[in-house]
C-alpha cells in the first residue's frame, strides 16, 4: 500500500520509536546521512532498507532518497525520525489510497508538536505537510527548510502525525537551530542577489493563495524585508497565534522562534559586512 522513506542522521534515539510506529509497512526504507552513532544498525535491525549518502543539503538529501530509491509501492510517506504516525493515520491511507484518483499526486497532512507534554497547538507556525506523495510526481528545492513541488492535485488527510522536537533536550534543538540559521543567512542573500528588476513579492499570496507552498514562499519573502523580525515574529506567536494558551511551553517555544529569528538577522549582517568588506579589498 505505502512505502516509508525515513531520513536519519545519529538517530539511535528517535529511530527506534519512528520505526515502530510504522511497522505496518513492509517496505521501510532510511537513508542515513554518514551517522556517527548506531542508525544504520538500529535501521537494519529493524527490517529497514538501509541506504547511505554524504549530506550537502536538505533539499538534495530528500531529492535522492525520493528519486534514487527503489519503492515497492506507488506512495511513499516521508518522515524524520523524531515523528510518529498513529494507528488512526495509518487507517486513513489504507482507506484513501485505493480510491484515489491519478490526477493526485501528494496528500497534505497535519503535524502536531509537542514539548512538556504538552501539543503546541496554538504555538506551531506551519502545521500542515505535504508527506504522502507519488515519487515521480514531486521534487524538492530550497537548501534548508526545503519546499516540496508537486506536479498534480493534493488533497488532505484528516488524522494528524505526531513531532517531537525537543526528544533530545533543548541544546540540541538550539544546536540544529544553529545550522538552519546559517543556512538561512545564504538564503536571504541569494534571494536578495537573484531577484530580478520589476520582481514583486505578492503580499496577495502570501495570505490567500490556495496552494500552500506558494503562500510560504511568498510569506518568507515578505517576513525577510521586515524590520524588527525577531520582535514582530515573538509577538505574533505570542499574542497572533495565542501561544500563551499552550502554556508554559507555549511561550517558551515563543521565545526560542524569536531567538532562532535573531540569529537569522545577526548571520545576514555579517556575511553582508564580509561580502562589502572583499568588494573594497579590506
């Protein structure tokens, strides 16, 4: 019925629970990114088909394990290893999947984080994921944060999966933040260097386009031209999304976006001062 394709890199902790939660599946595959813990062991022992790549980016990374692998099944559910998928979901695409129409090539389906034991419900800025998809029908692009592009109609799961970001602690959460926010950094000046003369961000897009991917594209362009970012997107988790209702790990979740935002606008000052500075030989 469904593949799995599950992306791992030192996972020895989450992938246990990942893997259990999809062991309906009779064709698991995990592509490990160079692990330096028991990943691909935990994988193997596990059923799984175990493939490894050298990491380069988000983007290219599930590129290759979309295109490169060989599924046994014409859908194929993507997932980190920190996630789950309740029995509730797993009913769903059986009962779905039959019935669906070539002209759709993706299923939408909503994620729920948690963090001290508690659903970040109000607190999660994008809730909803394009996971379930027809390979040969859908590739990814942008290096980190990656955006998934389907050629064909998506429809929407109603059971949701299930996050859990902090299973390692804090630190590393503030760690991989770390990375993202570098790469990020180069995002913006790529955006900023390759936008072309009369190019417009759609402030139209960004709230109302039926398509997803379009709206984030467009919101992220329009969020990065702001002022005060790292405030403006502290307020609006806190007091736009009411994230204070989602209590003490609400606003501190509030609080670690806004952060993960500063370190965004700190590292896109720097590498501008870097780039004038060669420009002008100093």
């Amino acid at each position: 019925m469904v593949s799995v394709l599950i992306l791992a890199k030192n996972e020895e902790h989450d992938l246990p629970g990942c893997l259990e939660s999809v062991s309906w599946c009779d064709d698991i595959h995990v592509l490990d990114s160079s692990s330096a813990d028991k990943t691909a062991a935990v994988a193997a022992a596990a059923g799984a088909h175990v493939r490894e790549r050298v990491f380069d980016n988000y983007a290219a990374q599930r590129n290759s394990g979309l295109h490169e692998t060989t599924f046994k099944h014409a859908w194929v559910l993507l997932l980190d290893a920190d996630e789950r998928i309740p029995e509730e979901l797993a009913n769903e695409m059986r009962r779905r999947i039959p019935s669906t129409n070539h002209e759709t090539s993706a299923f939408r389906v909503r994620r729920r984080d948690f963090w001290m034991g508690t659903w970040l419900r109000h607190a999660q800025i994008s809730p909803f994921y394009i996971r379930l998809v027809r390979p040969g029908k859908v590739h990814y692009e942008r290096e980190v944060n990656e955006v998934l592009i389907v050629d064909g109609a998506i429809e929407e799961l109603e059971e949701p999966f299930d996050h859990y970001p902090f299973s390692k602690g804090v630190g590393h959460w503030l760690e991989k933040h770390n990375r993202y926010s570098t790469m990020e950094a180069d995002q913006v000046l790529l955006l900023h260097s390759n936008s072309k003369p009369g190019e417009t961000i759609s402030f139209r897009k960004a709230l109302f386009h039926n398509d997803f991917n379009i709206r984030r594209y467009h919101q992220k362009a329009l969020f990065y031209r702001m002022p005060f970012r790292p405030f403006m997107k502290f307020c609006y988790m806190l007091f736009a999304r009411r994230a204070f209702l989602d209590g003490r790990a609400g606003i501190a979740y509030s609080f670690l976006q806004s952060i993960y935002e500063y370190m965004i606008v700190l590292k896109t000052r720097e590498r501008k001062s870097s780039l004038e500075d060669s420009r002008e030989g100093r």
